[in-house]
C-alpha cells in the first residue's frame, strides 16, 4: 500500500501480471496526468489515485470487479469514466469531488454504488443508473449541481439519504416500481424540480424528502396503499398536487400525513396495461405536469419500463346551439 504515494510520475504503465493495485498507491502523485491499467486487473482499491489532481485519462480494464473506497476522489480532470461489465461495486466516494466528469456510463452488471460515489462531481449532466442495482447509497450524487436528468434502474428498490440532494438543475423525477423505499431528504434541495413520480411499490418514505423544493408542483404516488410519510415542507402541503390512483383517493385522504394536502387528485391512466404486462404510469403534459384523459394537444405517456410515448390527443368538443 501507498507504494508510489506523493511521487512526481507524469505518465505510469502498470504492468500485465499485476491483479490487484494496493490501497492509496498512487495517492498525492499530484503531478501524474495519464495511468494505463493492464487487462487482468481485478480490484482497484481504496484511495488507489485520491488526490490524483492532474490525473486526465484513465481505462478501467474489462476484468475489474470493484472500485474501492475513495479510489479516484479528487481528480479534478477526468472527464469521462466507463465502468465495464465486469465490475459489480462501485464503492464508497469512489469518484467524488470529480469536479469536471462530464460522462459515466455505468455497466448494467453493477449491483451497489456507495454513498457518495458521484457526490460533488459538478459537471455531471446526465445519468443512467445500472439494470442490477439494487440500491443506490446515501448522497451518491449529491450536489452534482449540471445533473438535468437521472434514468433510474427497474431493479432499485432502496434510495437512501441525500442520494440526489443538492443537485439544483433536476426538473423532473421518476423512481420505477420496483423501489420499497425512499429515504430522507433523498431528492432535498433540488431547487428546479417541478414534478415528481414514486413507483407503485414505494411503502416508506423518508423525512422531508422534498426539502427545499419550492417549485415541486405535482407529486404522483402510484402505490394503492398510501405509503408511510415522516413529513413533507409545511408549504408544499398547499403548493403541491398529489396524484393518486383514482381508486385510492379516500384512503390517501384519510391517511396520516397524507390528508395534510389540500389537493389529492386522481391520476389519469393508471391501470392500463400492455400487451406485454407493463403499465401506463402517468400522462403528462410538455412541461411534465399530469393531465387528463380529455386533454388537448401534445400528450406524454410514460411506461413501468421507462419506456415514453408521445401523441397528439385532439378531443372535439360539440356545442348546442
């Protein structure tokens, strides 16, 4: 461990025969701008390049099987990352503080990403979250301050605290129907974030999971059962709108925290299901607000799968003269 720490290497080729790097090998190498990594390489551990200020380019070979604690925290100029799909842990701060990772395509083979693992990488625009993940760790991308858009897996069934917090350019949300649980302050502070979906399969919810987000105008829930709440903003039991399924309507507006909103609605669509078992979540205008069935013009429609439809609804209304 820390074999090569705080040395002044520029360029560095590990060798083929090595499978695992030790921990903080390369930490504090601050002058290091390029790292080629060998086939064969199985672990890249626990603060292996924190600190790696300078560090641009960096290949994560196709038999790694875990990215360690802290592994490439602070390297201010890397890019873009590719996780293959040989690697099924992405763990603790792995990337954080990546201040200029533009790109990350994660391989749908990853089952954990640990808490803080993206959090602070402020030029992150766009994620798609793997197939495999089950769940996705406390302030994972935290103030990722460019995140727009977040593509959630359909196996995640736990958010955990602050997963999203911070991240002010969110408009919009959907946590897929498999997810159990969304905790605290998961979505916190978002300042942009306008609407917002839960899964039918969501049964907890944490405390203030909307902290701060004075535009969230639509809430959508789509369990049948109200899920249990902790508290939301005291304002946006006014601000807000909650969808629910239209025969769920009574017992949300008699369930604990719940009853709270001055406005439950019933959502349109819900129910309707596929040819090949998926369901109809939501219908959405252009700027992701629920609509109705009788509305006019361009429709939105959104699938359990992830999958969207667009059309135009034209619905001709008769007059008696």
């Amino acid at each position: 461990a820390g074999a090569f720490q705080d040395t002044s290497f520029r360029t560095f080729v590990v060798t083929p025969n090595v499978v695992s790097i030790g921990d903080e090998c390369f930490s504090g190498c601050d002058q290091l701008e390029s790292i080629t990594l060998p086939s064969g390489l199985e672990a890249i551990n626990s603060r292996v390049f924190d600190g790696c200020v300078k560090l641009e380019t960096v290949n994560v070979p196709t038999d790694v099987k875990k990215i360690g604690v802290w592994a490439f925290s602070g390297c201010e100029r890397i890019r873009e990352i590719r996780i293959p799909e040989s690697v099924r842990v992405i763990e603790e701060g792995a990337f954080r503080i990546c201040n200029r990772l533009e790109t990350v395509e994660i391989a749908d083979s990853v089952e954990t990403i640990g808490g803080e693992a993206f959090t602070m990488c402020e030029a992150l625009k766009s994620i798609r979250l793997p197939e495999a993940l089950r769940t996705l760790g406390s302030a994972a991308f935290y103030s990722c301050k460019s995140l727009e858009s977040v593509e959630f897996g359909k196996e995640l069934r736990v958010i955990e605290n602050y997963a999203f917090g911070d991240c002010p350019k969110l408009r919009s949300v959907i946590v897929p129907n498999l997810v159990e649980r969304v905790e605290s302050e998961a979505f916190a502070y978002c300042t942009s974030l306008e609407s917002a979906v839960l899964g039918s399969r969501v049964e907890s919810i944490g405390s203030n999971i909307f902290a701060g987000c004075e535009e969230l105008k639509s809430l959508t829930c789509l369990n049948p059962v109200p899920p249990h709440a902790e508290y939301f903003e005291d304002y946006q039991y006014v601000s807000t709108r909650v969808y629910v399924p239209e025969s769920s309507l009574d017992a949300y507006r008699g369930a604990e925290v719940w009853k709270e909103f001055f406005d439950i609605s019933a959502v349109a669509g819900i129910g309707d299901v596929t040819a090949d078992g998926v369901v109809e979540t939501g219908r959405y205008d252009l700027n992701g607000m629920p609509i109705g069935d009788d509305y006019d013009g361009c429709v939105i429609i959104r699938y359990s799968d992830g999958s969207v439809l667009k059309k135009i609804n034209r619905n001709l209304h008769h007059v008696a003269i």
